[in-house]
C-alpha cells in the first residue's frame, strides 16, 4: 500500500509539474507600457465638435413653411385676404403682392417683419407699419434615427425640433434598462453634401454622458442619419485557480485593481493558496502584454495594478501551489481507496 501511494504521488508531482505555466516579472519599461495599453476606445472629433453650432435660438424660416402676415392690409389690393397665408418655395422666397419676392429662407421672424416694414414704407405707406409674422404651417425635415433607440426608422422633424435631441425624441429616446444592458456609448451623425462643394459624406462622432443624455445638441439641416451605437457592458476575465473563474461585467465609471478582480471571481482557492496572477492586456497595435504580480503577502504592487476592461487575469499554479494540491489530492484518494471505517461492520 505505502509503495502504492509513493508512485500516485510521484507521478502527480511528475504531471503537474510539466503543467506550471512561467511567471512574466516587469522591469520599469514593461510597467509603463503595460498601464499605458488597454482596450482601444472609439475615437471622437474632438477638433470638429466646438465648430458644429450649439442648437436653440431663435427659429428660422425654412422651404415650404407657411406664413401668415399681418399688419400690411393697406399696402394691398382688396381681395388680399387677413392675415396674408404666403408658402416659402422652393426658393427660399415668398411673394407678397406689390411688394414683389422676398428672400426669407433661413431667416429669423423679425428680420422677416423688419424687411416687409421696410418694403412697405415708404413707397407704399405714409406710416411705417407694425408687421407681425407667424408659422402658420412648419414643413418637416426627414431624419434617420438608428441603433439603441425607441422608435428607429425614419422621423419628420419641423424647423423648431431640427435637432439632435429633437430626432432623439421623435424616436422615442435612448433605450434604457435597469440591468444595464440599455443605453448608448456614442451618437454617429452623418449627412449627405448639399451643395457641389461638400463632401461625400460628413461624419460627426458625439460620445454620451450616463449612457442617454447626449454630450451636446447638434443642430440638423434634414437628411442626416443619425445612430445611437449601443453600449455594450465591458467585461475583464479571471481564469485559473479562483473559486468562480469566467467573464465579470465591469461597471461603468467604477476601477478595480488586481486583488479586487480576483475577489469578485469569489478569491484565490484557499487550499492552493497560488501567490501569482498573471494580466494579459491587448495594446493599440494589437500585441498581447503579460505581467504577472503577487498576490499574497505584502507586494503593493497588487493593490496599485489598476484592471481595465477586457484584462484577462491567470491565477497559476507555482511548483509550490502544485505541490499542495497534488499532495493533497492524493491523500485523499489513498484514504478512499485503502481505508472504509466501514469495511468491518
């Protein structure tokens, strides 16, 4: 029996062995590239977002917009009727009997009102009139809202919600969820040229603050497509020896370092008591980094590791931890096999 149990363990040594993995210790110059490398992130305009116009202000006029004019009554034949109902052409302009056309597209109701005051007297006025001018009836711009939204698809939006948060809006806003899985990381707009001189394409990348508020409110023209890309949870891995070993869910705005990722995969196995981990971390080129940190006793090294969404942490075994578990497995199956309290009774 004694001879038995020398060649289990024996070749349990023997096999485990053969299966330690090595340890990868930094220098100063593989911990700085190490913390530098992490998951690459979408990248944002950040040069274009302060020269796109914030949105708000005053409205302005645009194709197709119905207006109605009051206050001109006596600069007109009879038969005009009050208030006057002018459609915007596709011009940009509306004419407004002897007062012959007028540009407005793109231009604020009181500079409209001043520019007819301004036609009407005095050439047809002995008083300079009190013009006021209202949108009777907005026209509607077409907006493609897709991705992490309500409502996606196609949205008609007026003059007065041309906006990012206006299509955001009509579509019914930014998917939330209790459990996380809703929300946005960043907002694409992308419109097509609408003059000989512009691009092909015009691209403006907005990323999101608390996952459905977006960073700012863009103006729009019509056209534009508009996608919300969804935000999916970012995930860091503990393998080896833990008690709860797979993919954990990293919060938004929260950091964990070395001893706090591995507790959340339930701890380092208390029977091996392994005192390594090794982190794998992916840089910008792609190229796979590993370092390997102590886990146990005083290194504060473990304490300052700062894990980053899609880290992959090791815990391995060393000849040591090996030992343990092998002896210990083995004794184990030597009482099983050679020793029934039972056997007797």
């Amino acid at each position: 029996m004694a001879t038995t149990f020398r060649c289990l363990c024996a070749l349990a040594l023997t096999l485990a062995a053969c299966s330690i993995g090595g340890q990868f210790w930094p220098d100063e110059d593989l911990l700085r590239a190490f913390e530098a490398a992490g998951p690459i992130q979408p990248e944002f305009d950040g040069e274009q977002i302060p020269k796109v116009p914030a949105a708000g202000g005053p409205l302005l006029v645009g194709a197709e917009d119905v207006l109605a004019v009051t206050g001109l009554s006596q600069a007109l034949p009879q038969g005009y009727a009050v208030p006057l109902k002018v459609r915007v052409g596709a011009d940009g302009a509306i004419s407004v009997g002897p007062l012959g056309r007028m540009k407005v597209e793109g231009k604020t109701l009181g500079a409209i009102e001043a520019e007819l005051a301004d036609a009407a007297y005095p050439a047809l006025l002995r008083y300079r009139p009190t013009v006021l001018v209202e949108v009777a009836e907005a026209s509607t711009r077409r907006v493609a809202v897709l991705g992490s939204v309500t409502k996606p698809g196609y949205h008609d939006l007026t003059a007065a919600n041309l906006t990012l948060v206006g299509a955001l809006t009509a579509a019914g806003g930014i998917l939330t969820s209790p459990d996380t899985t809703g929300g946005a990381r960043h907002i694409r707009i992308s419109s097509a040229p609408q003059s000989e001189g512009e691009v092909a394409v015009q691209e403006l990348l907005l990323p999101v603050k608390g996952l459905n508020i977006p960073f700012r409110d863009v103006p729009l023209r019509g056209g534009e497509t508009v996608e919300v890309e969804r935000w999916d949870p970012s995930i860091f891995t503990v393998m080896g020896l833990v008690r709860k070993p797979g993919a954990i869910q990293y919060p938004r705005d929260t950091e964990y370092n070395l001893l706090q990722a591995i507790a959340m995969a339930g701890g380092a196995d208390p029977g091996v008591r392994p005192p390594y981990a090794t982190v794998y971390r992916k840089r910008l080129d792609g190229t796979i980094l590993a370092v390997t940190f102590g886990i146990r006793g005083n290194d504060y090294r473990q304490a300052e590791v700062v894990i980053k969404p899609g880290d992959v942490i090791s815990v391995q075994h060393t000849y040591g931890s090996w030992t343990r578990q092998t002896m210990s497995q083995a004794l184990g199956f030597n009482i099983g096999v050679f020793y029934d309290p039972l056997r007797n009774r």
